[in-house]
C-alpha cells in the first residue's frame, strides 16, 4: 500500500512538471499578443515606412499598411494587414484610424505638381489627420509624423533648411520647407498627442544595430562633425517611441 501511494506522488509530481513546462510557452505568447499595439502606417511602401513596418512586426506589433494601390505591399505576415486609402481623404482617414492605437504617417510629394511648400503631401497630410483625430475624441490614436532634417537648427535660431548647398534641387527645397511647416502647424495642436521625429543629415538605407542617440531640435553630430542615421535605425528609435510614449506633442531628433 506504501508503495503504491508513493508512486502515485510520483506520477503526480511528473504529470505537474509536464503541465508546467507545456503552458510556459503559451503563457508568454499570450504576453506578448497582450502587448501588442494596433498601429496603422501611412507611406509603408517607402524607404521609411517599409523599415517601420517591419521593425514593428519584429516585435510583435499589429500593422495597417495603407496604399491607394494594396498590391504595392508584397511582404506577407499574419500581423499585417493591407488595405487601400488615400492620406489625403478625409473620410478613408477617418474610417481607417478609429481602433488604431498608433499612426504613423511617413509621406512625401506634391500635389498637382505645385511648386509650393504649402502643397507638399506631408504638409496637407497632417491636417487631414489631426482633424481625423479631433474627431475622435479621448479616444483618438497617437500621431507619429516622420519628419525632415531641414527644421533642424545647426546653430541657436538658424535651421538647416536656410543653410542648404546650392545644388540642392527644387523639388528637394519644397520637401525641405514642407516639413518646416509641417512641424509648425504640429506645434500649434494642443488637443492631439502627436508627435514629430527628425532624422539626421545623412540619412540613408543601411544596417541595423538598435543604437542611437536622442536629441532636441538642435542637429546632433558624432565626434567627427557628422550628422548620421541609418533607416534601418531610425525605424527602431520610431518603434521605441510608439511603445514608450516619451515624446508627446514634441519634436525629437535621432542621429548616431
């Protein structure tokens, strides 16, 4: 009888262990899925956006790629949904951004070909979409607007976009002077938690290695005078912000 009650402790202890160890893995994917942020993306055919997306995917995150034309977005995940919209749409935004918890809007253009800085797509775009949020209320998503480097300072009151070479071309000064208006028009929006992230000079596809530095509105430079960020980075310091909130109704800037 002693015998026999102690392998039944035995096998109970046993059969526990296999329990316990089977729902770990369960219980942190569950974790995980909990933590997961419903982020829709605007320009996630870019250069930018398409590294955001899949930063974000990386890390578990729910991603809406939006594109006039869905068949655009060829990467495939079970986190990631493609559907059509226009950023400039009033109601495609407004029906697209209710139950996100983040957009991120990375966006470049002119519309009608304008010449003017009024009329670049960013610009027009973060009208469309802080009204979309007004309208929802307390429950509006969080705005992330990429940004450019030219509304940064390179000294106390002077900005880069007054400091561009020469041979900069035309339609890159209207971008430029666009995302200086942009900013401007964010910083005057009190009733929306948006917030606006700069890239460094030198900003350019390359090599993830989840390291950057944190700045305000002044340019930041490494120890030999330059101003440098991958993509690949700056989509993690995107991430990073979407998942920790730090920045509301601020500007900040990322460079190594």
């Amino acid at each position: 009888m002693k015998i026999e009650l102690k392998l039944i402790r035995i096998l109970f202890i046993a059969l526990s262990a296999v329990l316990i160890v089977g729902l770990a893995p369960l219980q942190s994917a569950v974790a995980v899925e909990a933590g997961a942020l419903r982020i829709i993306v605007y320009g996630a055919t870019g250069r930018v956006g398409s590294r955001a997306v899949e930063e974000a995917l990386n890390r578990g995150h729910r991603i809406t790629a939006v594109s006039r034309d869905p068949s655009r977005v060829t990467k495939k995940h079970e986190n990631l949904s493609v559907v059509q919209g226009d950023v400039l749409d009033p109601q495609s935004v407004a029906a697209l951004v209710g139950g996100q918890d983040i957009v991120v809007v990375s966006v470049r253009g002119s519309v009608d070909k304008s010449k003017q800085p009024e009329k670049t797509v960013h610009r027009l775009a973060a009208e469309v979409i802080v009204n979309a949020l007004r309208d929802k209320g307390a429950a509006a998503p969080r705005l992330i607007f990429v940004g450019g480097a030219g509304s940064l300072e390179v000294k106390p009151g002077v900005l880069y976009a007054d400091k561009l070479p020469f041979f900069v071309p035309g339609f890159v000064r209207q971008e430029i002077a666009g995302h200086v208006l942009t900013l401007e028009y964010l910083r005057d929006v009190d009733d929306v938690r948006w917030t606006y992230i700069s890239p460094a000079k030198k900003f350019k596809p390359g090599k993830r290695s989840g390291q950057y530095r944190i700045g305000g509105d002044r340019m930041l430079t490494d120890k030999k005078g330059k101003s440098r960020i991958s993509m690949e980075d700056f989509a993690v310091a995107l991430v990073d912000e979407a998942e920790n909130s730090k920045f509301i109704r601020q500007r900040f800037s990322v460079a190594y």
